[in-house]
C-alpha cells in the first residue's frame, strides 16, 4: 500500500486524482470525527471536511513531505476555525468553558478503574457531547492529539502557546472527560 | 497514565464511531481536484512559456549589446576623415572643412592618399600619423 506522503505527491506532482481520492476515503472518518469535536453539528463539520479538501488541494503544491496526518488536522482545523469565526461562535483559547479544572479536581476517590471505562455505556453522542462542553483550548489539543496524531510540540506551535499550556490543556481536558464521562456508567 | 491513555483511546473511538467510512461529497472533492489540477498544468506550461520567451530576449540583448558596442568602439571612416580634415584645416589655417579639401589640389596628391589611407584607420593611428 503506497505512504499518504506518495500519494499526495502523485497528486501535487502528477495530478493524480485517483491519488488524492484514495487519501480522502483513507483519512476520511478521524478527520470528519475531529471536525464534528470541534464544530457544533454534523452539517458544518461535513462543509468544513469539504473545505479541508479543498484546501489541501489548492496547497499540495507547497507540501513538502513529512507526516500526512498531523499535516492535514493543522488544515482542517483552520478550516473548523474559519467556519466557526463566520458563524461568530469562535471563543478565544485562553476561555476557560464549563467548570473548569476545579471541577475535574472535584473527582470522587472511588473513580472507576481502567476496566470499568473501558466498558462505559456512553454512547457517540454522550462522547462528542462531552467533548464539545470542554473549554476551546483544552478541545483543541485533545483532538489535536487524539485524532490529528499532532506531538504536543507541534500542537503548541499551531496554537502559538507555550508548550507547557498545551500540556496543562490536555491534562485539564483528560481530567474534565474522566469527570462528565465517569457519570454516564 | 495507562488510565489516562484508556481513557483517551475510548473517547477516540467513541468520537469515531457512527462516522461514515465513504467520504462525504468525495466526486464533488474530486472534481474540485482535476479542476485544480488542470489549472495548475496551465499554469506551468504558461511558466514555462514566459521563461523562455524571457531566455530568448535576454539573449538577443546581450547580442544586440555586444553589435552596439562593437559599432561604438570602432572607429568609424567617415569620422576618422573628418577628424583628418578638420587638423588640416587648423593647420592649413583654413576656416571651413570645404576650404581645406579644396586646398588639397592636385599637386597635392600624396596628402588625398593619405585621407584615403586614414580612412579605415583608428582614430588614435590619424592623430599619430600627423604628429
């Protein structure tokens, strides 16, 4: 099976769109999961997955090799900002949504085990819910890391914070999912 | 930590789950490709164009360049026998160019020899020769 990397350049070389439409269908469902975290319904995260394509098309011209995915999640998620900025419901980063970390620090001592979450009964929707309620900047390193596969070096790059607020930012949002999601078992 | 990652493989795969594996509007995505593609063919061929059609006038302004300068620097004859004529007449101590031609008569045929002589030569050869 050829690399993402060859793909994308037989398309940005060759103008081979067999190539490119190979890479939609293999990066099609983390990238439209990642849009619908971040955006509030399926129907702007499937304008924003057009979007994303679009994109990576008009640029595949300036790709210079290097991992495909965190590539393509840095695309998608300025397509998923975009979107959100026209419909004016982009909050800056430094927001901090919800109850916080506090909240997450308020976890009871009898949390539940690996095992125990690994079974949890929350559906998708709880999940994506979940994951929609947590604060802009904590959402967008945890599916920037979840699902774009981005290193947190990376991450804080393209948020153009510090490293150690990226790291603060996944670990708020860990805290904050065991927190909502332990209630769904 | 192993906590954390179980929980983060979950979440993952619960975010995952229920998400068409066919691409969304995928004929519409390749569409938009070709077509990009195709522009971008275009516009290498137009690229590719301009750089030539550029090579090909840089080029014959080198050329022309040199040919100029090779007509600058070359003593023209008609200028060295001016210039000829013009040290005769301030020599002769005539007032024109004409009065100094009329004044190489045909006794004087040696000196006619000479301009002939002097017309193909360089300039700087003219000067010394009358000196």
């Amino acid at each position: 099976m050829e690399e993402d990397s060859e793909l994308l350049f037989a398309y940005s070389r060759r103008g081979d769109v067999e190539s490119l439409s190979a890479l939609v269908r293999r990066h099609a469902v983390w990238m439209q999961a990642f849009l619908r975290g971040l955006l509030p319904t399926a129907a702007d995260a499937e304008d924003a997955f057009q979007e994303t394509w679009a994109r990576v098309v008009k640029s595949a011209g300036r790709y210079r090799g290097g991992k495909v995915r965190p590539y393509l999640a840095v695309i998608a998620r300025s397509a998923a900002i975009d979107r959100l900025r026209q419909m004016g419901r982009l909050v800056s980063l430094d927001v901090e949504g919800g109850e916080g970390a506090s909240a997450a620090e308020r976890l009871p001592d009898g949390a539940p085990s690996p095992r125990e979450r690994f079974e949890s009964k929350a559906t998708a929707e709880d999940v994506r819910e979940a994951v929609r309620s947590l604060p802009e900047g904590p959402r967008q390193v945890l599916l920037m890391r979840i699902e774009g596969e981005l290193s947190f070096k990376e991450i804080a790059s393209e948020l153009d914070v510090p490293l150690g607020t990226a790291l603060t930012w996944m670990r708020t949002a860990t805290l904050k999912l065991k927190e909502m999601l332990g209630g769904e078992r | 930590m192993n906590e954390d990652r179980e929980l983060l493989a979950f979440v993952k795969g619960r975010l995952e789950e229920g998400v068409a594996s066919s691409p969304p509007r995928l004929a519409e995505i390749g569409r938009a490709a070709a077509a990009e593609s195709f522009a971008r063919v275009a516009e290498g061929r137009m690229r590719r164009r301009r750089t030539a059609a550029l090579l090909v006038a840089a080029s014959l302004a080198i050329v022309l360049s040199f040919a100029v300068l090779h007509i600058d620097f070359s003593p023209r004859p008609r200028d060295t026998v001016a210039c000829v004529i013009d040290l005769l007449r301030t020599a002769d101590g005539a007032e024109t160019s004409q009065e100094a031609l009329a004044d190489i008569g045909p006794g004087e045929a040696s000196v006619a020899e000479m301009l002939l002589a002097w017309q193909d030569a360089p300039y700087e050869s003219a000067i010394a020769d009358l000196q």
